[in-house]
C-alpha cells in the first residue's frame, strides 16, 4: 500500500515515474494525486466540441474518433511515395490523419474503426491534419493492443494492474489532464489509476465539524472521485471540496505569516502634540477628508503598540495616501526612529522626494539655514546616482540625519545601513515581493521589526485582498479630497469616426491655448519594443500599436505642431527623465508624449487632458491608472480612449465599460472577471507561476471567507495544526504564497 508521501518510483515503477518528475515536477504520490484532470471528455471526445478551432499549428492534440474515410494516395513527386490519409467522422470542421509507409496500416486503419490519435496540429488549404500521429485501435479485438507502441505499452501497463484502459474510453467519459508533447493525457490517467489502486486512505485533515457544516465530501473519496468517477454529481461534489482545500491551503499560510510577523517586537512611537507630525499637521493648506482621519487614526494607534503594524492602504487615484503617510512617518521620527519608503520606479521615487519635500518646506531641511526646529532630512537613493552621490546619501542615512529615505531597489543593497529603522513603507507593492521588503525590515536594530504599511492606487477586489493580502490588515480611501474636478471619459472608435481622433488633437491644443497641458500615451516605445502586458483579445487583433516614437514625430510635424512636445519612456537614461519630468511640471511642456512610465505617482495639477492611443492594448486597471495622473487641479478635464477596433469588439466593450465609470473599485471587479487567475495570481517571489486548479476569486468569496474563519479559529488552539498544513504546503513550503501582479 501506498502514502501520500511515497516516491512515485516505489509505488509505480521507475520507467512509469520518470517522466512524471521530468516533465511535470510530480516526484511523490500526493504530488499525482493532487494533479487535477483540466476538463473531461464527452462521449469518448478527447477534445470537446467547438474546441478544434481554437487549436494553433503545432499544438499537441488527442482525438478519439470512429474513422469515416481512408484513401491511400502517391506523391506526385519523385520518387512517388505512397500515404494513407483518414479523415476522422465526427469533426466539424473537418480534421484528417496522413500516415507515410502505410504497408500494414491500409488493412487496420479502415472506415468503421474507432481510434485514439495524438500528434501536432498542422493545417493544409484550411483543414487541420495530424501527420503521421500516434495511434491506436479502440473496438480491436479483446486481448489485442493495435497502433504504436507508445500507446499499447500503456495498455498492456494498465491491463497489468487488472484494470481496462481500452473500456475506460468506451464509457463516454475519461479525464483530460494538463499534459505536454513528451507526456499525455492518457498517460498520465495511467499512472494515476496505477497508484489509486494501491493507495491507502487519505486521512481527512479538516474537523469533523466544518465538513458536517458545510455538508463536504470527505478528502479521501474526494481526491478519489475527481480522477474516475463517472457520475458528474460525484465529480462536482469533488470539486467543490477541493476547492475548499485550495482556499483553506491559501489562507493556512496567510495566517501563520500574518501572526509569526505579529509575535515580533515593535517600536513604539507614541504620538506627540509638539513634533513634526503636528507641525505639520497645522501648515497643511487644505483639510483632510473623513477617511484619511480615520485611517490615520488606525495607524497611529497600531504604531503606538508594540506589535509590528502590517498594513495594506488602498485608495483610488488621487485619494489621498501619500499625506496620510507622510503624516505616520513623521509620528515615527518624533518617536526617534527612520523611515524607509521603496518605490518601483525612479521616476516614482524622484516623484515621491520631490512632493514630500514641498509638503515638509522646513520641516525637511534640518542643517539649513532656516529650518525648523526638530526638522529633519529627506533622502533620495536610486541606482542610476553616481557612485560619490550613493555615498552621501548612505552617509546620511547610516549617521541618521535623514529621517525618511526614499529609494528604489537600490535601497536593498547590504551597503545601506539605517541608524535606527523603525517603519517601511512600500508603494505599488504589487511590484514587489515578501521577500524584498523583508530584505528592507531587516535592516532595523536586532530585536525589533518595523512597521509596515503597503500602499496600492489599484483598487482591489475583497476576494483578492482577502486571498493575495491576506497577511496584511486593509485599509480603504474612497473619497476624494475637497476641490478635485471629475473626469469625463470617451471612447474613440477611430476606424468608425476618424474625424473624432482629429478633433481630439484640437481640443489639446485648445487646452494649451488656455494654459494647461496634457499627455499622450502609447503602449510601445519603438519597433523592438513588444506590446504593452494589458489585456488583449486575440480575436480583436488590429493593426500594430503606434510607438511612442513615431507618435511623437507625427503629432510634431502634425496636428501638435507649433506645441512644445516632449518624450518619456522607461529607456531614457535617469537624468533625462529627471529633466523632461522637471520641464513638464514647471510648464516648459506642452504635451508629454510617453508610455505607461506615467501609470503612478506622477502629478501634475496643469495636466487636463488625456489621450491613450490604441487604448485596447492596455488593461482595465492599467487605464484607470494612467486616467488618474489627470484631474488633479481645479480645472475640469478629459480622457480620450483611442482604438482602432470596433465598439462591439471584446475590446471595444472593455473600453466603454471604463470609459462609464470612475469607481475604481466597480472596476477592479470587473477586471478579476475578465482576467484568468493566472494573470492575478501570476508570479510568486521566486518568479514561479502558480494558478488556482478550482477557487476562484471572482466567484468564491463566500468559500474564501469561511476558509479564512476557519484558519483563525483553528490557529487560536493549534498553531502547528498538521491537516491544515498539510493543504498549504504546496504555497508555503516552496515560498509560494502568491502577491497580486495587476501590472
């Protein structure tokens, strides 16, 4: 008999387990068992109905199919080789088979026949054929395996085990696993009716209680069913309790790294009524708004205590974090400690240094002539400063003359040293992983862990902050701040109303001509660059997205002509993105012609005017991202969505759902439902993609809830409870607890 943690090689014999491990990672009998079939077939149809035309050439393909016709034919070139072709019965469009050589294969490869065949797709004049695939005969007669012997060997391989492998396709029913050109679907089912054979019983690693609330199948006959029931009810019941694995494996290693954080000691920063954080306070030329207080409230008492704080703040564009921030960071400097902020870009970091000295004035200045008192220093450290430059800076910071440094990854480096660490503040942290803002945490004194706030101005659905964050408390901001003008959004559907784009370029040089300024974004930068990562339909594709590039030079010698125009993208070097970031904001710039190096952080309140060209290439959070670097003045402004697809395409629908709304959150969730999980869930820290098999966090929120409820409850009395352990090894034990990749 065998357990979960056999080797494969024990229990199914090393010719059989090799290919498994090499091919697929799967080294134990857990790792098989817990390989989920991806769909299953209808009436002995290995590929589903519909599905053939969704096959690209050279994809790997199996049929089970009855042959209709056989003809053999000769080349006509010399010398004339003969070739049998089959066209198979049931395939609309229709789906042909060649086989060269075909001495022997005329007498069993004739109409009437049902076969197995799996080979590489290939198309000739419009029909999808299979050249010389893989093949073997169904309805042989018993006791005779017909067809290539990498198809009969695991016939004979599973007959051995007293099983059928042959009446399993003649159920109408066979699992469909994820398998590659060296390692198919039905080998694998092979192997796995080969180990469930000589498995024992799977302990149930849920309480009794929670299986009898939410009326579950039991884990053994679930990991069971899901492989070779035939009943469809048995299988969905299956389902749905390893579903419940899934979200309770996810959330098991949520709240052990949400409490082994917790256990740590904090610095204490209790506020004060005569610090920077006060003083700052009172010059401030506008008034919070209800929801920045409250959650400055929340903040201010969680680094009061001596617990670490793990905080997640989430906001719309242009609510308000930044502020509430830089507020918590001055609390810890009044309290003695430093604070670290890491931001994705350096254009985002130069950014946030700029606005956070200009909030300070004084306040940031310490050493100065006129500095406040109890003033402290801002310091900025990217990679792209000199090598004199980075030692300056790490000066000030080692020495602790700099209360807050702000910095790039640069400010991982093991040449940064902090006098006295006591917060890390994260921006865009779905550009980053555990393990680097681990890396900057641990730059504190020994014995204490900072505290932690995470900042996102991608809103984020409940189910993924509840599944993706769920080691860090969330905090929301969804008002805006007093004086903020919305945003008009249209869509321009540029093949059905070309004279719309033309007055687009007008209504920019109107603004102009006003005072104001405005962006222009494109998705590429030049013809080596690929595509902005956004959502795409494959079946919408248009022409090929113009590049910032050419952009430039047709709004130059075009419809901008006479404006001054400038360019930004990410392969400018660092001093001359400082420069034309520095000419936009002082006004030298008309119109900033730029990709997405634009998406955050960027605020320029003159900037009233938004066109986003080929606006299909880019996603539905990235466009309410780069929608948000507008309306943050006191003029009203616009955002124009360009295309080049028509408005009932995939697309062209997307763009006027976002073109409808500016509740980021409405769509945050419309985005999850249009994104794979693949996309959300996409690259853990070690870069290694992961996707959920059943739980999805568009449909499951109340599965996700009860498995988070459950975790806690269980982890108040058992902190090292092995059932549910033994669901979250596959995220925690290989460093695979999955943060949300919205880029």
């Amino acid at each position: 008999m065998a357990t979960l943690s056999d080797r494969l090689d024990f229990v199914i014999g090393r010719k059989a387990a090799e290919p498994l491990a090499e091919h697929l990672g799967l080294v134990t009998v857990g790792d098989l068992l817990r390989y989920f079939p991806r769909k299953y077939s209808d009436a002995m149809t290995v590929r589903g109905e519909g599905e053939e035309l969704d096959l690209e050439e050279g994809e790997h393909v199996t049929f089970v199919d009855y042959i209709a016709q056989a003809e053999s034919k000769f080349a006509n070139r010399q010398p004339r080789r003969e070739f049998l072709v089959v066209t198979l019965r049931d395939r609309r469009p229709k789906v042909t088979a060649t086989f060269f050589n075909p001495k022997y294969l005329k007498k069993t490869l004739v109409p009437g026949v049902q076969v197995m065949l799996s080979g590489e797709v290939g198309y000739y004049r419009g029909t999808m054929q299979l050249t010389h695939p893989a093949f073997m005969v169904l309805n042989a007669d018993r006791g005779r395996n017909v067809g290539t012997k990498s198809l009969t060997s695991i016939a004979s391989a599973t007959a051995a085990t007293g099983d059928d492998l042959l009446a399993e396709f003649e159920k109408g029913y066979f699992p469909i696993y994820p398998a590659t050109a060296k390692l198919q679907t039905w080998e694998i089912y092979a192997c796995v009716r080969q180990m469930l054979a000589v498995l024992d019983p799977v302990a149930e690693p849920l309480p009794k209680w929670f299986v009898r609330e939410h009326d579950l199948m039991g884990e053994d006959e679930a990991l069971r069913a899901v492989h070779v029931s035939a009943n469809e009810r048995e299988r969905a019941r299956a389902i749905e309790r390893l579903t419940y694995d899934e979200a309770i494996g996810l959330q098991w290693g949520l709240v052990v790294r949400r409490n082994s954080e917790l256990s740590g000691s904090g610095p204490v920063a209790k506020p004060r009524n005569d610090g920077l954080m006060a003083a700052m306070t009172a010059q401030l030329p506008f008034e919070l708004t209800a929801g920045q207080h409250e959650v400055l409230d929340v903040i201010s008492r969680e680094m009061a205590a001596a617990r670490p704080m793990n905080r997640m703040l989430q906001g719309e564009v242009g609510s308000g974090k930044t502020v509430v921030s830089l507020l918590a960071m001055l609390q810890m400097i009044d309290a003695g400690y430093q604070c670290a902020l890491l931001a994705p870009t350096e254009v985002l970091a130069a950014q946030h240094a700029q606005s956070i000295r200009a909030m300070l004035g004084p306040l940031a200045t310490a050493g100065q002539l006129g500095a406040a008192d109890d003033a402290t220093r801002v310091a900025l450290l990217t990679g792209s400063m000199s090598a004199q430059q980075k030692r300056d800076v790490r000066r000030e910071v080692s020495s602790g003359e700099a209360g807050i440094v702000i910095g790039t990854h640069a400010l991982l480096q093991d040449a940064v040293e902090f006098d006295r660490l006591g917060k890390v503040v994260v921006d865009e942290q779905h550009r980053f992983g555990v393990e680097q803002r681990d890396r900057l945490r641990a730059k504190a004194p020994e014995g204490l862990t900072p505290h932690l706030l995470v900042m996102t101005a991608t809103p984020i659905p409940r189910t993924v902050a509840l599944t993706v964050y769920g080691d860090l408390e969330t905090s929301t901001l969804r008002e805006l701040p007093r004086g903020r003008r919305p945003i008009t959004t249209n869509t321009i559907f540029v093949s059905q109303k070309p004279a719309w784009l033309n007055r687009a370029w007008e209504r920019i040089a109107e603004e102009v001509r006003a005072g104001r300024q405005a962006y222009v974004v494109a998705s590429r930068i030049d013809e080596d660059d690929k595509p902005a990562k956004g959502k795409k339909d494959n079946a919408d594709a248009g022409p090929p997205p113009i590049t910032v590039v050419e952009l430039l030079a047709r709004l130059q010698r075009g419809p901008l002509a006479g404006l001054r125009l400038g360019l930004m993208h990410g392969r400018l070097p660092s001093d001359e993105k400082d420069a034309v970031m520095a000419a936009f904001r002082a006004g030298d710039i008309d119109v900033l012609v730029c990709t997405t190096v634009i998406e955050v952080g960027v605020d320029v309140p003159n900037a009233t005017v938004m066109v986003v060209m080929d606006a299909d290439r880019f996603g539905i959070s990235q466009l309410h991202q780069l929608r948000g670097r507008i309306g943050r003045g006191e003029h009203p402004s616009l955002c124009l969505l360009a295309t080049n697809l028509p408005e009932k395409s995939k697309a062209g629908q997307r763009l006027t759902a976002v073109a409808g709304t500016l509740d980021g959150f409405a769509l945050a969730d419309l985005d999850l439902r249009e994104r794979s999980e693949g996309d959300v869930l996409g690259f853990s820290q070690s870069g290694r993609a992961i996707t959920l098999r059943f739980l999805s966090l568009a449909r499951h929120l109340d599965i996700i809830l009860a498995a988070r409820e459950l975790c806690e409850t269980v982890y108040e009395s058992d902190t090292q409870d092995p059932g549910l352990a033994s669901l979250s090894a596959p995220f925690t034990d290989t460093d695979r607890v999955q943060f949300l990749d919205m880029s």
